[in-house]
C-alpha cells in the first residue's frame, strides 16, 4: 500500500504545480491551448479512414463468404458424387482367374495346406 500512497502523493504534487503554471498564462496562449484541445477532442471522435468505410465493406465481406461457403459446398458434394459412382477396389486379377477357371473349387479349400506345403520343400530343397 506504501507504492499506492507515494503514487498518489506525487500525483497530487504534479496536479498542483501544473494548475499553478496554467494560471500564469496569458490569455492569447490559454485561448490557444483549450482551441487546441477542443479540436484535439473533436478529432478523436471523428471516424477516420478505415473506421469510416467499415460499414460498406461488411455486405460485401458478407457476400464474399457465402459465395466461398457455396462453392466449397457445391464441390464436395459433386465430388463425392462421383466418388460414390464408382465401387471399391474390385477383386484382384489372380482372384478373377480363381473365379473364371472351370477347375474344381476343392483344390482352393485347401489352399493354406499347399502354400505351405511349397514354402517346405522350397525350404528342404
């Protein structure tokens, strides 16, 4: 709390030799000096540059999006369209020969057996 007190104190002191200074002006330059700050105050409340045109620019910002927002729509769904048009990958071409061949299905039911039975003897031999 000292900081708080010595903080006000100095400010006081400040605030005091500066109202003294500001009575011992002349006329001509206290006129001037509340001109000054009357357009000083004036001049911040004034929008200026792009404060000023935001509210034109916020159809257009608006209109902008919804148009990105539609095309990125539009273009995924078509997208996925064609996506969807066409199966997963199909069966692999040895599959396809499996299927097409008119030998008996029988010799495939014991695929595992033989595959193994290869890998021993590539094995042995």
């Amino acid at each position: 709390m000292s900081g708080s007190s010595t903080d006000d104190t100095f400010l006081d002191t400040v605030r005091q030799a500066l109202e003294e200074d500001a009575q011992d002006l002349d006329r001509e330059v206290a006129a001037r000096l509340r001109t000054t700050r009357r357009q000083a105050l004036s001049a911040g409340r004034r929008p200026t540059g792009a404060r000023r045109f935001w509210p034109l620019r916020l159809p257009g910002t608006v209109a902008a999006m919804t148009a990105a927002a539609a095309v990125i729509l539009i273009l995924s769904v078509s997208t996925t369209d064609r996506l969807s048009r066409f199966p997963g990958p199909g069966p692999s071409p040895a599959e396809v020969d499996i299927l097409a061949s008119q030998d008996s299905l029988e010799l495939y039911e014991d695929l595992e057996f033989y595959l193994w039975l290869a890998a021993e003897r590539n094995d042995a031999g």
